[in-house]
C-alpha cells in the first residue's frame, strides 16, 4: 500500500481492465481447457511446483493475469522483466537475486517474462542455466508461436500452454460483472448498459477481454447521462466506443449469408458470391472473416485444377489486412471473381479426408520403410538398408518408382486428379512417369 495515496486515486487511476484482473483461479476468465479443476497446471500452482512453462496465445487471454494468480499463489519470490526493455544485465541481476534468494532462505524464485519471444540467442543463453539448475522457474508470455519465434533451448525445458481467444459469452459475463463491482470496477458510477450493448462489445472484442474492458469503459466514461442523471449504454455507444458497426441483420441471417457466399463460390456464380460478400461486409462482418473463408475454399473447392487461386485468395487477405476497407475490398472482389471463374475440383480436401482416416487409424504394420528412415547420425542401426534408398536426382527426369508409404497402405491413393485445369497436366506428368 502507498502511504500516501490515502483517497485510493493511484488504484482508481488504473485502467478498468488492470481493476478487473482476476486475483485467483477461481475468478480467472477463460482457459478451462488448461485451468480446470484437477488440470495439471492448477494441480501444479495449488501446490506451489510449477515448473519452467511458457504462456502462449492472442492478446488479452490472460496470460498475464494467470501469471500474476501464480505470483499471489506462490511462496517463493517473483521477478516481473519485459523482453521490449530488458538486456543481459537485467537477467544476470535477476539470477544473481535468485541464487541468494535460494541460498539464504531457501525460497524458489518465479521470473516472469513479457513478449518473451522478443529475447535473442545471447539473452536466450544468459538466462539457461539458470533455468537447466532450477535457480529460476521460467514463465514466459507471448503472442507469437514459440517454437518458431523462440530459441529451442528454452522452448525444450519449458511446458508450453496455449491460450485462447475468450468466448463472447466469457466477455459479456465479466462486462456485466464490471458493472456492477462498486469496488473495482464501474459500479459506483451506476452506469447501466443495454444487453445489446455489452453483446456487441462481447462478440466484436474478437476474443481479447481487454479490448472488450477498455470499450465499456469508454462507453461509460463519454456518455452523458440521461434526464435522470444516470448513464445508460446503448447500442449505439458501444459501436462508437469499438469502432465496429452492429450486424444489420440477425444472427440466423448471418450464418445464412455466409453459406450462401460459400456456395456461390463453389458454384462458379461471381455475380452472387460479390453480392453475399458485400452483404456482409456492409452489414458490419469483418472483411477478414469474407477473406479467410475465400482462401481456405481457393483449396477446397479449386485446389489443384488452378494452383493460383489459392496464391490470389492469400495476396488479397494481405492486402485487405495491411491497408484495410475500403481499399483493401478492390483485391478482395479481384479475388472472389478468380475463385469463382476458376475451374473446379475438390481433390485435394478428398485426398486429406481419406490420409487422415489412415493417420488416425494406425495399424501395428505402417512403420517407416527401412531404407527412408534417417541413417545420417552414428549408432543407427541398419545403415545397410539406408543404401537402398534410391536418389531421385540420380534419375532422368529426377524420378525413380520407389515405395514411400508404409506396406500397410502401400497401395493406396489418396490424391486422384480430376482432369480439370491444371490436374490435366498433373495427370500427363504421372502419366509419363509411370505413375498411373
């Protein structure tokens, strides 16, 4: 406690989503998938030895939320550094803590790293040893995949939990519970919301509870009050305080209209699939949402009778995505129009389906050929047979027949072109290689 902030005005200060945060598991929002009760990392925080794990997911999830439950949890100590700001000096300080913490009263300390994705190979390698010796527990916090964005060595000792986007119905209940708390949240000012303004502030905070917290307390803080001096949130404010149009049409609508563009993609109907698409997006849809839905069926539905529709669909998400509407809807009916004219063939989703039936369904005889698996590091047995495998650029034409699949599915075929477009040309290229 600050002795001289006697009026409580630094805690008032704070923003309404700092207020909100959750002080223990039983108030967290969200995670049931990896905080539920009897999940390992409960069990593991409940009894003070979690280990070295890395909190990986989209912003506000509450991955630093959770992180702060595991300080209060904790009995050892806790050291809060952001990757953004921190160097090596900073972590050798806070090892250095660390070990006299340990040594001196035998208490753990927990380091908590922000955007720990943003640490380099030569911050990466000051902090390992001390996590390989136990000195630190590690709890790293990021956005970005890390075991792309991360350096291995860390990655591999730590337990990786991924977090997810909140439900719009986790975000509507700790809307109203914001509300209504006269101790950290909005309460003392009476304001009262509509419920199609906190569901609208819910379903178009895209799953980060911060955003949603942020645009209610705007809501509440610049709407003036009515003739009985309370304020009341409506509709309309929530769509000024999150910049995004309510639907002008109903739920069921919504589901309809996308089916109908998907549909009409299929279908080969330009004229339709432009109609529903900008149906969409004029009543208050996402652009991105028409975009991902366009490039996953350039695969679905055109795949390999023209391999470019998925190039095009990709390129018009990228630039809708780094200049925005109403640019960025030029390339986006660009690319409708080439999934629509495109030639169609669903081979390659069939292709999936029928690998996938197999993968999941492992027999005891689908081990690796011998002469395919990797004979490149010593003490592997069978180099022998390593010998047998034939070099396909030794070959004319870069090709040579040869079993790849296990002898369980030896004889499968999972892709089957169709004749259409370009599978014509794959067709004759298998042709030519003996392949069909």
């Amino acid at each position: 406690m600050d002795l001289f902030d006697f009026n409580g005005n630094a805690e008032s200060a704070k923003p309404l989503a700092e207020r909100m945060r959750a002080n223990n598991l039983n108030d967290f929002i969200g995670q049931r998938h990896i905080v539920a009760e009897g999940s390992l990392l409960r069990r593991a925080i409940s009894l003070d030895r979690l280990g070295s794990c890395i909190f990986y997911g989209p912003p506000g999830t509450g991955k630093t939320t959770l992180a702060n439950i595991i300080a209060q949890t904790t009995h050892g100590e806790f050291i809060r550094l952001n990757a953004v700001q921190a160097g090596v000096a900073d972590v050798k300080k806070a090892v250095q803590q660390a070990e006299n913490s340990l040594k001196m009263f035998g208490r753990r300390t927990y380091l908590m790293l922000d955007e720990c994705h943003r640490f380099n190979k030569t911050q990466s390698d000051s902090l390992l040893p001390a996590i390989e010796q136990g000195t630190v527990i590690f709890i790293g916090s990021t956005t970005e995949n890390p075991y792309a964005s991360m350096t291995p060595a860390i990655v591999s000792r730590c337990r990786v939990f991924e977090f997810r986007r909140l439900s719009a119905e986790d975000i509507e209940g700790a809307l109203a519970r914001a509300l209504s708390d006269r101790r950290k949240g909005l309460g003392n000012t009476g304001a009262t919301a509509e419920e199609a303004a906190l569901r609208h502030i819910a379903v178009t905070a895209g799953g980060d509870l911060r955003t949603a917290y942020n645009a209610l307390e705007l809501a509440v803080l610049t709407t003036p009050p009515g003739p009985d001096g309370t304020v009341r949130v409506t509709l309309a404010d929530a769509e000024q305080s999150i910049q995004k149009k309510a639907l002008s049409y109903n739920e069921d609508d919504y589901y309809d209209y996308l089916s109908a563009f998907c549909k009409s993609l299929r279908g080969s109907d330009a004229d339709a699939a432009l109609y529903y698409a900008m149906r969409l997006i004029s009543g208050g849809c996402d652009p991105m949402l028409v975009a991902r839905r366009l490039a996953v069926h350039s695969a679905e539905d055109v795949g390999m009778a023209d391999p470019r529709a998925l190039q095009m669909a990709a390129s018009a998400m990228y630039v809708l995505e780094k200049t925005g509407a109403p640019e960025g809807l030029i390339p986006l009916s660009q690319a409708i129009i080439y999934v629509c004219e495109a030639p169609k063939s669903n081979s390659v989703v069939t292709a999936m389906h029928a690998a996938r039936d197999d993968a999941e369904n492992v027999r005891d005889d689908d081990g690796v050929p011998a002469y395919l698996k990797d004979h490149s590091y010593d003490g592997r047995r069978g180099k022998a047979e390593g010998a047998k495998y034939k070099y396909p650029h030794d070959y004319p034409g870069g090709y040579v027949k040869q079993q790849y699949l296990p002898d369980a599915f030896k004889d499968k075929k999972y892709y089957v072109p169709k004749g259409i477009g370009y599978e014509k040309t794959v067709e004759e290229l298998r042709r030519l290689k003996g392949k069909e």
